[in-house]
C-alpha cells in the first residue's frame, strides 16, 4: 500500500500530446485581414474597380450631344430647303378675324353664313377649310359672358337691389346677346390665329 502511493507521487503529470512549445500559426504573406468580414483572404481577391473609359487621349469622356427640339424637322412643308417657314403676322390678321374678313387679304367675307367658314376666299383665293376652331371660341365666350355677368350683376344689385323678377327678366336676354355677339368674332379671331401660325393645313401658301 505504501509503494503504491509512492509510485504516484513520483510519476510526473500529464501533459497534452504534440509537440511541446508549438509556436502560433502566423499568417503567410500572402493572406490580409479583411475588415468587412474580419476573415482572411487571398492579396489577389481585393482588387480596386475599373477606372472610368477615358476619351482617345485620356481626357475625360464628352457628354452625347443634346437634339435641338427647336429645330425644324427635315422636310418640314416650306420653301423647298428643308426648313419650315416663317410665321405671318399675328395681330393684323386677328384684326381682320375680328371683324370677319380674311385673314389673308382682309377684303371678302370670313363667313358664309353664322359660324360657317368659307371653303375658299373669293378675292384672294386662300384656302379656308383648314381651320380647326372646334370648342374653343364657345370655350372663350362663356368665359368672358360669365365674368362681364358676374360684375355687371353684382353691380346692379348694390345700385339698384332690384326683385328677384328683375334679375330673372335681364340677365338671360344679356347672356344670350352678348353670346351670339362675341361668338363669331371669337371663332375668326381663332382661325385667323391658326391661319398665321400655319397650323393644320394653313402650313403653305394658298394651299388647296
């Protein structure tokens, strides 16, 4: 019993296995830390993004160049060159829509009966027909109707405080006037505009 305790006093401890005083693994040269994924990687894996192209001589590289909406289209109906042509004069034919002759040479008729525009001028020969006037002069009229009956109603009902009759006897009989007054005279107006601006078919001159 006594040697058995003495035979395990004297034993040395256990040690682990494998070589003792192993130094720590050191990573080789080609191996960097990586600081998104805190993990090594290969020196050939972190390379830089291409550089942007260049031009020929290694300027910077030129914006493409920007259409000219401005521009006229090519073969655009005019003269012949190409171009479009020039817009005639606005106000002088306005005037001459106003007050119902033609645009062109502002000597016959615009009308060939109330709101019917003539195919054809008969003095100039300029063609009419092109014309789309369509909701627009009713458009125009009705705002110019209300806003001259909103003042003048409000007008006379300060001035005069007149029945409720009154109101209902005046103003549709102003309404109705002054519609059938500023209505061709509206649409004239527009066609002349349409006429000097070439729009729709009053691109050339006297076109058929």
């Amino acid at each position: 019993m006594t040697h058995d305790l003495d035979q395990r006093r004297a034993a040395p401890p256990d040690t682990p296995s494998g070589p003792p005083n192993e130094p720590p693994i050191e990573p080789s040269g080609d191996l960097i830390a990586d600081p998104i994924n805190d993990e090594l990687g290969p020196a050939e894996a972190r390379t830089t993004a291409p550089a942007a192209p260049t031009g020929a001589l290694g300027d910077a590289p030129q914006p493409a160049p920007q259409p000219d909406w401005g521009a006229p289209a090519p073969g655009a109906a005019g003269d012949g060159t190409g171009h479009a042509p020039a817009l005639r004069p606005l106000m002088p034919a306005l005037r001459c829509g106003w007050r119902g002759a033609c645009p062109a040479c502002g000597r016959d008729t615009l009308w060939e009966s109330y709101l019917q525009v003539r195919g054809t001028c008969a003095t100039c020969g300029e063609a009419l027909h092109h014309h789309r006037a369509d909701d627009l002069p009713a458009w125009a009229t009705m705002v110019i109707v209300g806003h001259v009956l909103v003042v003048a109603l409000l007008a006379v009902e300060n001035a005069f405080a007149p029945a409720l009759w009154v109101h209902a006897l005046i103003w549709p009989v102003v309404v109705i006037g002054l519609s059938l007054w500023f209505l061709p005279r509206i649409k004239g107006a527009v066609v002349a505009m349409q006429w000097a601006w070439r729009m729709h078919g009053f691109d050339s001159d006297h076109s058929a």
